[in-house]
C-alpha cells in the first residue's frame, strides 16, 4: 500500500509540502485538513486585497488538490474536532502546516484601550477571515492612524487605509471593510518603526507602491536619507541591493508634492513606542526617539514624542497557536523542530516550524526540504497504517462532517458571482453561511 500523509493546514507551506512529497512519491495518499472551509490560508486572508497577481498561486494550488490521491477537508480543526493522536496513529507521517496567527504585543501601557488592533486581527477584518468579522473596527471619527512596524505588513495596512474608491473598486477587500475605510476617509497614516530607513524591512516593489498613489503621497518624516549608502552595505548580497534600491525609492519620493497633497503616508523611522495614551479609546501614541548602536539595535536616547491617532495597528509579528500534544516553544511561539521533524512521524512547515518569516515563495523550498526528509524516514518502510480508510472511519464515528474540496469550489462560485465588478469576489465572512450554501 501505498504511504498515507495528513497535512494539517490548507497554507503555502501545506501545499508545497504536498507537491513536494508528490514529485517524489506520485502514489502518496495525501488528506489535508484545515479548520476553514476556506483553503490557501494567508494567500486569502493575509495577502492584500489589492494585490490580486499574488493570490493567481492558488490555481498551481488547485492543481495538487485536484488529483486523484489527494483530499481536502475542511472546518475540522485539529486539537478539537481531532487529536493529533487520532491523526498520528492512522497515518504513515503526519505534517503540521498550521502557520503563524496570534499577534505578538508590545506589553506597554495602555495597549488594550479601544481602537488598537494587532495587524492579524486587522487584515482578517478587512480579508473576511470568519474569527475576525465583529464590529468595526475604524470609527467614525477617525482622521488619522499610527501603523506600527517596519515591514510590508504595515505597508499593506497603511496603503489599504489610504485608498480612494476607484483604487479599491478591482480588490477584493470585503464590502465591510470598503464601507468603513471609505466614510472614514483617513487623512494621515503615520507609519512608525524603531529602526532607521536602512534597516527597514520593506521590500521596493511594495515601497515604490507608496508611491504612486492617486491622492496620498508618502513623506519621510525623522531621518535623513543618505546620498551615498554607508560602507557597511554590502551590494554584493540580495539584501545590501534591497537596501540601496530601498533608499534610491526614498529618495525619490522627495520629489513628491507633499505640501498639496490631501493625504500622507508619513514614514517615520526611529521611533519606539512607549505608551498608548487615552481614557477608553485611543488619543496618541508615545514614542521614545532612537538610535542605531554599533550592533544595529535600536536603543532608545531619552527624548520622547507624542502622535496623535484614532486608529492604532500594530504589525509587529505572529505567534503559533499551541494544540494539544505537540511540543511548544512559549517563548518563541512556535513548534520546536529539529529541521522539520518534531518527534515520532510528526514534522512541521512553514510558519509554524519557522517563526513567521519568508513569502510565499520562501515556503517552497522549506517544505520541500521537510518533505525529502519525511520521505527519507520512511523509505523502505511498507504503509503500515490505516490511512485515508481509517480516517474515514474516525470522521463517520465522531459523526464529523467535513468539507470537500468541490464543496469549496462551490462557495468560490457564490463568492464569485456575489461580486460587483470589477472586483473578482466578495468573500463569505461567516463559516454558517458558507456551509448554509452547500446544504
Ligand atoms: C498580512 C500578511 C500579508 C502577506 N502578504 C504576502 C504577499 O503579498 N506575498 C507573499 O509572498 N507573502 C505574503 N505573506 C506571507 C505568506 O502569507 C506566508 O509566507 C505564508 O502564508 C505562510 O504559510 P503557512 O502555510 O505556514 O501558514 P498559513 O498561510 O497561515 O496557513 C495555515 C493554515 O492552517 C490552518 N490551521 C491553523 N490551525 C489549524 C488547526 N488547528 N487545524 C486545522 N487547520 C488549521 C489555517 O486555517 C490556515 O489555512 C503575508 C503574510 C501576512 C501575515
């Protein structure tokens, strides 16, 4: 017989992981489950509603779940509807793909006053995830909003906040979401790290995107832009040429009309937020100004400053969600691994192995890594378990009752048809109408 595999998430890393174990072993029995009816994880409620070309990965997805040997079954969360021991007991190798999706805090004052969100919460809000969907969480009066965090994260959430109608009208944004960004019309989106421009995350297509907005216009607040990159730049790594290419883009958003503009980004570099200040809702935002020591870090130089703002998000990394019996780093929120495998025929992918780092891109060598060592464990061995027929058994015991990848093109169907064009969906955001749809 031959190897049976469950993949626990429907993610990048979850469908790498597939194909990868496919090249090598084409007759691998393959399940994966996921705890949404929804498949692709991030690439859905992750990646910017804007930024539609990135999500075209979901068609080389679909081909993988479109063979023959592979299901998916969706909402079945692992670690409630099944244990991983019901998994590991029933399959040859079992793989976690379950990413990265609590917001990681601060831990300073004032971080759970109202208007203050972490950037999963707030991109699930305006990407539809189920968990997500509550109240609105842009108020009526919001002018202005601090973006907190030195990455594209923040760059997507600062850019989506700043958007006219007509350069929403082909995303894929949630009506909720349009609605509220729309009637708020925020003016000002301060977009804050702790680090200078040369140490800023941001990669230059989505810097250059700040760019060329049709009524905002970005303006470098606290720092000079250097004419001449610094010696310790090495332009003979990818990551010395993202710099140098990052700072020309800077640079050139001088030339910018900031003073007409109606709308700003204002990119402002060097500052460590100390405090969230207000009595219920958010007011302002304190900041420590800091320096760069000789070890790249940013240490804080005692002269502090204060933003207002309305709105507060702050992008500053994820954390696993633990499940009952798997291993968990606390501190590291993540799934200690020893390049990829946890323990007996347990391994982990992407984020959930990683910590939440890489694109989507990244994820496929990873996985495919994990998947040639799976393969290597378990070379010789005969497929000693029950497989997909067992874990039919279990659903049909527990009286589960899962969804099929046809299903999910169903729902996509309805999504695609509920849409206004040109936009190409709007998206369920409740998983009971989802499965209302394919009763
Ligand atoms: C806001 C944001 C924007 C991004 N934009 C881009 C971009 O534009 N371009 C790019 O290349 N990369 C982007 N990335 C990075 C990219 O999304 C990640 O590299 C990638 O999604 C990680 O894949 P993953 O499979 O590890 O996790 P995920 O994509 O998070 O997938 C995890 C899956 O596991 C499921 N799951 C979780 N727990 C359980 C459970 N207990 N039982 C069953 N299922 C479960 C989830 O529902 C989900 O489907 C972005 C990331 C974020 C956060």
């Amino acid at each position: 017989m031959s190897l049976s595999i469950a993949i626990i998430g429907t993610g990048p890393s979850a469908l790498y992981a597939a194909d990868g174990i496919l090249k090598k072993a084409p007759e691998a029995r393959i399940d994966l489950i996921d705890r949404l009816p929804t498949p692709y994880g991030l690439v859905r409620f992750g990646v910017a509603p804007d930024h539609l070309g990135t999500k075209n990965v979901t068609r080389q997805f679909d081909k993988t779940f479109e063979k023959e040997n592979v299901r998916l079954f969706g909402n079945l969360t692992v670690g409630h509807d099944i244990t991983i021991e019901e998994l590991k007991s029933r399959y040859d190798a079992v793989l976690l793909a379950t990413g990265a999706q609590q917001d990681k805090t601060l831990g300073i004052e004032g971080e759970d006053l109202e208007g203050i969100y972490g950037s999963a919460a707030f991109v699930g809000w305006y990407n539809g995830h189920p968990d997500r969907f509550a109240k609105n969480p842009i108020a009526e009066h919001t002018r202005q909003a601090v973006v907190i965090g030195n990455g594209n994260v923040s760059i997507d959430i600062s850019r989506l906040l700043i958007k006219e109608e007509s350069e929403l009208a082909e995303s894929d944004i949630c009506a909720h979401a349009r609605k509220a960004i729309l009637e708020a019309g925020i003016q000002n989106v301060y977009l804050a790290g702790r680090r200078g421009p040369l140490e800023a995350s941001f990669t230059p297509p989505e810097l250059r995107e700040l760019g060329k907005l049709e009524k905002a216009v970005p303006v470098i607040e606290n720092a000079d832009i250097p004419d001449a990159l610094p010696d310790s730049i090495d332009t003979s790594i990818p990551s010395g040429r993202v710099t140098a290419k990052n700072m020309e883009i800077m640079r050139s958003f001088a030339d910018l009309e900031a003073d007409k503009a109606e709308r700003k980004i204002h990119l402002l570099f060097h500052a460590s937020p100390v405090a969230f200040l207000g009595d219920r809702h958010v007011t302002a935002v304190r900041f420590e100004k800091t320096a760069i020591d000789d070890e790249g870090r940013a240490v804080g130089t005692g002269e502090f400053f204060e933003i207002p703002a309305d709105l507060v998000v702050t992008a500053i990394g994820y954390r696993s969600r633990p499940i009952e019996g798997i291993p968990f780093d606390e501190k590291r929120g993540n799934f200690p691994n020893n390049d990829g495998h946890i323990e007996d025929n347990l391994y982990v992918v992407g984020w959930g192995k990683r910590g939440p780092s890489g694109t989507i891109p990244t994820n496929r060598a990873d996985s495919f890594q994990v998947a040639n060592k799976l393969l290597d464990d378990l070379a010789g061995q005969d497929s000693e378990k029950g497989g997909p027929d067992a874990f039919d058994s279990l659903i049909r015991d527990k009286g589960l009752s899962p969804t099929s990848f046809s299903d999910w093109k169903t729902i996509e169907r309805a999504e695609e048809q509920n849409a206004t064009a040109p936009a190409p969906r709007e998206k369920f955001t409740s998983i009971q109408d989802m499965l209302a749809l394919l009763n």
